[in-house]
C-alpha cells in the first residue's frame, strides 16, 4: 500500500503484470473513489464551463462527455478531467484526487451568480471495469441496463438509489467508470469482481495508461506546461471564444511551440526507463528528462515520454535515456505505444 | 515460504552459498515474492571489487528498481547472463537458476555477521 493523496492504495494486488494482462484480455477493475466529483448547474453553467475549460463545452449533448484542461492564466494545466453533460444546464465533473482542493478553490474563485457548483467527492465512491469483457462484466452486475456509448453518461436508479455510468476509461480498452453513494462502493466492487473482473492497482493503472500516451498530471502535466506543447491541441478549441489560458495557446500554436512532448522507445533491450531519466539527444547532450517511464508489459520495451525541444521532436529522431549511467538508445515513435484490439462487435 | 537451511543470509535479502573460497548469491524466495515480477538484471562487471554492503547489482520490477548489495567483500568472479536474458528467472528459481553472481570472498570472517536460515525465517516472519 502507497499514500495516494490522502489515500491509502495498493500498487498492486497480486502482479502489475497479470493486472495489466487482465486489463488488455479480459477485464480488469480498479478502485477510484479518490478521485473528485463537481457538480455544476444553472442557467450559466455552459458558458462558465467554457470559459474555465479549454475544450468546448457547446460540443457536448446532454449524455456525452469530453477531456478537457483546467489551465491557469499562463495556459499551464492545473488538472486534466473529464466534464459530462447530464442535462441541458447541468454537468458532472470527475478531476484528479491530487487536485481535489485546487480545482475547487480556483474554480469557485470564478464562479457566477447563476451557477451552482458543489464538490461532491466524499460523496462518491468510483470503480473503474476496462478491458474487452468489461461489458459483459456489467451485464451481469447490471441485468437489462444498457451502457451509454463511448465517451457516453448515464444515470439510473438502483432500488432507490442513484448510480452514474460512464464510458471512458485510463486504459484505451473498452470499459466504464462506475460511481455510486461512497457507502455501498465496497459491495459494487465485490460484484464486478464477482463477474469476473481482477482487482488492479495503481501499478497497472500506469502501465496502461502510459502505453496509450495518456498523461499523468504531475508526471507530463504541469502549471509550467501548456496542453500545445503537451501535444494535445485536439482537446483545446481556441475558435469557441474566450477561455482563461487561451491568449498563451493560441500564440503557441501560431508560432508553434518551443517544445514538445514526445513518446520515447528504447530500440533495444535495456534496463526500464523510469521518470526523471535523464534524456539526452544524438550528440549526447542532457536535453531534458522522462516525465514517464516504464517496462511495456504488452510490448517489453522500454517506453516513456519527455518535453524536448522541438526541432527534436520528429518521429525518428534519435536519443539516449540515461540508466544509472548507461545509456540506452531510444527513438521518438508514433502515439501511442500500443493499439488495443477492436473492440468486439 | 522457501528458505533453504544450507543457505547464509543477508538482512537485505541477498541469500549466500558458500563453496571453498567462493560465495555465489542472489535473493530470497521472501524479496522475489515482494518484489513480483522481475523484469530486469543489471550484472557487475567481472573483476569489479566491491566491499561488503556495495550495491553491487540491481534487480528491477515493474514499478521499481531494488539495489543488491554484496554480502561480504570480494571480487566479482562470475555473472549469471541466464538472468541477463531472462530476469524472470529470480522469480521462478531464486535458489537455483536465479542466482546473480559470484565472489571469491576476500575476508572469511565476514561470513559470520549473516543469518543462518533459521535467523533469516525470524527475521521475515
């Protein structure tokens, strides 16, 4: 067991490796009650959002969720979330357990009159079932309800009693997220465990999401970084109107930015990068460091990410990851690292 | 849990077997088990001489990299490339095909200051 903000979670339970094997064969669950919930309502609630959010809230139907940024004046990411449309004027937020605090504090700073916004963490427990048979998993927990589609929310009533159900995950495998009351969390996680779901860690939880090149905030999210040199323009909408951050952006994207974010592969065997590696280029010069690193359980090559400068940030360009003072050599690849199968018709 | 009582241990978790002259080592069934999923080897270089408590070889797993430490002094004689080549050897034989490497021991007296596996089992109890 770690100390995750606040929380006590193991990093795994039996092996990252048979976790993360679960998760891309069959079906995996992870706990993630740490993580936060906002609820946001009111006749002003869309153009607050958009004002806050660098994606663009107005694209979402009622049901649909999105990935968005919370930046700060300078565009730098506070934290990465995901904002769902539950109704016209309403919507549920679900943020990183780290940033809980943080967010709330600076959102509510900018909060109109006439919206409502509650933090409604405590009162949520989360799970998230990812992995081909994750639907099938749910079937069984949840006889006759039907998912929502991809990237989809939904909420029903079970004996009484409100239950939320995304279709989005951490892991690029098909799966949900499942929230319900903090107190019955235990008992929703014994059931999918029940149908056939294996407990994953933290561990697992990074392995996954670092072969899809999603990121960490903390590790390749910072205040000191903006989503165009994290690469994820596709999220930020700089067309939909004013937004805190976006003067930074969209200069950044005009005149493109002094660096980027890239996906490493070792190109030979070698010792597991880790984040904070030092990288260096070609020539052997310290560039920068890994953000993230790990061992690719699906692949075993040794994978990870880093901010470089961004004339080196073309797919091929050559690199060494420092390990303990031997160099392995890596090169910068497509994102991601890993394609998930189809998912099954 | 396996701890073989013609074995010397470390606190560390580093088991000796003592031949003549020459201590080959590697980990205990208890750190494999902790560690889980071995991934990586990284063997000292031959003729390299370390003092007793030198990090002389790392042992990675998935999440993290653990330091093995020489458990007394010497002069490294031999490497198991099997584990080089398949680190997941540590894991399935920690006693037999899993070991890590050999010294030709320098000061016998040092022998003494490790467990014996009774002490060891205690001490993981």
């Amino acid at each position: 067991m770690v100390p995750f903000a606040g929380w006590n979670m193991p990093v795994q339970y039996t092996s990252i490796m048979d976790e993360h094997a679960a998760v891309r064969t069959a079906a995996g669950i992870f706990d993630i009650s740490h993580m936060g919930q906002f609820i946001v309502s009111g006749p002003g609630a869309l153009a607050w959002l958009n004002r806050m959010l660098a994606n663009n809230v107005a694209k979402l139907e009622v049901g649909q969720g999105q990935y968005s940024f919370l930046l700060n004046e300078r565009g730098g990411v506070i934290d990465d979330l995901i904002v769902y449309r539950t109704a016209e004027d309403a919507f549920f937020l679900v943020v990183n357990a780290s940033m809980i605090d943080e967010d709330f504090a600076w959102m509510a700073k900018h909060q109109p009159e006439d919206v409502a916004f509650a933090n409604e963490s405590e009162l949520w427990a989360g799970m998230a079932v990812q992995g081909p048979e994750s639907a099938a998993a749910f079937e069984k927990v949840c006889p006759g309800r039907a998912l929502p589609p991809r990237n989809g929310i939904a909420r029903f009533a079970v004996d009484g009693v409100d239950m939320v159900v995304c279709r989005t995950g951490y892991t690029g495998e098909d799966g949900f997220e499942f929230f319900s009351p903090a107190e019955q969390g235990e008992a929703w996680f014994e059931k999918f465990i029940t149908a056939g779901a294996k407990a994953c860690g933290l561990g697992a939880r990074d392995t996954l999401r670092l072969e899809m090149c999603y990121p960490l905030n903390g590790n390749d999210l910072s205040p000191d970084r903006t989503p165009i040199e994290g690469c994820f323009g596709f999220f930020v909408d700089l067309e939909k109107g004013d937004f805190i951050g976006r003067e930074v952006l969209a200069k950044q994207k005009a005149e493109g930015p002094a660096q980027k974010l890239v996906a490493l592969e070792y190109t030979d065997k070698g010792a597991p990068p880790r984040s904070h590696y030092a990288v260096l280029d070609a020539a052997g010069n310290v560039v920068s460091e890994l953000s993230s690193g790990v061992l690719s359980p699906s692949t075993g090559k040794g994978i990870g990410m880093a901010y470089v400068p961004a004339g080196l940030a073309k797919i091929g360009t050559d690199f060494f990851v420092d390990v303990r003072g031997r160099q392995f050599p890596a090169k910068v690849v497509k994102k991601p690292f890993y394609k998930p199968a189809a998912p099954k018709a | 849990m396996n701890v073989p009582q013609n074995l010397r241990y470390n606190t560390s978790h580093e088991w000796v077997l003592v031949d003549g002259d020459t201590a080959t080592v590697g980990i205990s069934d208890h750190a494999q088990e902790e560690l889980t999923d071995v991934v990586f080897v990284e063997l000292p270089a031959l003729g390299k001489t370390v003092d007793v408590g030198d990090p002389t070889a790392v042992v990675e797993s998935v999440k993290a990299a653990s330091d093995i430490y020489a458990p007394v002094s010497g002069e490294v004689v031999e490497v198991n490339p099997a584990v080089e080549a398949d680190p997941s050897l540590v894991n399935t034989d920690p006693y037999g095909k899993g070991w890590i490497f050999k010294l030709k021991i320098k000061d016998a007296g040092q022998l003494g200051d490790l467990l014996d596996a009774a002490g060891y089992e205690e001490m993981i109890g």
